[in-house]
C-alpha cells in the first residue's frame, strides 16, 4: 500500500511543468487594450492551477474564483490557458485588440479533457489522449457586483 501511494505521488509529480513566468511588456496608457481574465470557481481541478499568458509567455497564476487584468499592446494576440499537468496541451484563443478597448475572457474546466479525467479516473487517465485540462472563451465583462469577493491576482509589469 505504501510503494502504491509513493508510486502516485512520483507519477503527479513528475508530470508537472511549473509556470514560467514572464513581465508583461509595459504599454502607453494611451495606446493600450485591457484584457481581464475571470477563473470560474469549480469543485473539479480546484487544487489545479491555472497558467494564463499570451503570444507563448506565461504571465499569471489564477486560483478559483480569481481573475487579472492584463494591459496589451494593441493587434493580435494568441491567449492561451494550460494546467502544470505535463500531459496538457493549451487551449488557445486568439484575439484582435484595438487601443482603449475592454475584453474579458472566462476560463473554465474542460470537463472531457485527459487531465480533468486523471483527477476524478486516477492512473487511468494517463492512458487517455492528450487534451486541454481548461477552456477559454469571450465572454460580456462582469459587473463590480459580480466581482465582490472574488481573488484579484496582480499580473508584472517590466519596467
């Protein structure tokens, strides 16, 4: 009982890819568009993070129920969201962004995907096809209401 037990806990460690975080490029507060991000709270994949970022850099940790704000230059942006689950693959979504525009984004469970199913499956889920853990889409900005109580996560900024 003890070697399975060690055995799982290699197998979800070893199958992990921490973020690799990178500053946000500062923008002219002129010529810039607000990207917000909202994580829905959900009981599966809770203790999973959730790695934001753009254009293949990783730029914010979301927990659930929390979001960022993330300042952009404007044009096209690839966005993407992926678990540290080595067996993700990121879901992506790309998005034109003009100069002093608002677009939010909710990221949420992807509940057929092969990570999602190694949480509730076990070992099991690990023989499943590769897929994304979360989903993202465009999604009508939250009202301050909506937003009461919920994790605001500060995104850097370089210099």
């Amino acid at each position: 009982m003890k070697l399975l037990i060690v055995l799982a806990a290699v197998t979800v460690f070893i199958g992990c890819t921490p973020m690799q975080s990178k500053p946000l490029e500062a923008t002219e507060i002129n010529n810039r568009s607000e990207v917000i991000i909202y994580r829905e709270k959900q009981f599966v994949n809770s203790a999973v993070s959730m790695i934001i970022g753009a254009n293949g850099n990783d730029y914010v940790k979301l927990g659930g129920g929390s979001y960022a704000s993330m300042y952009m230059r404007p044009g096209s942006h690839e966005f993407f969201v992926r678990s540290t689950k080595k067996i993700d693959e990121p879901y992506l979504v790309t998005l034109d962004l003009s100069a002093n525009d608002v677009t939010c984004l909710r990221a949420f469970n992807d509940t057929g995907s092969a990570a999602t199913n190694m949480m509730t499956a076990g070992l099991v889920g690990l023989l499943l096809p590769r897929s994304s853990t979360f989903n993202m889409e465009k999604t009508e900005c939250w009202s301050k209401e909506e937003l009461d109580g919920r994790k605001v996560v500060a995104v850097e900024y370089a210099e």
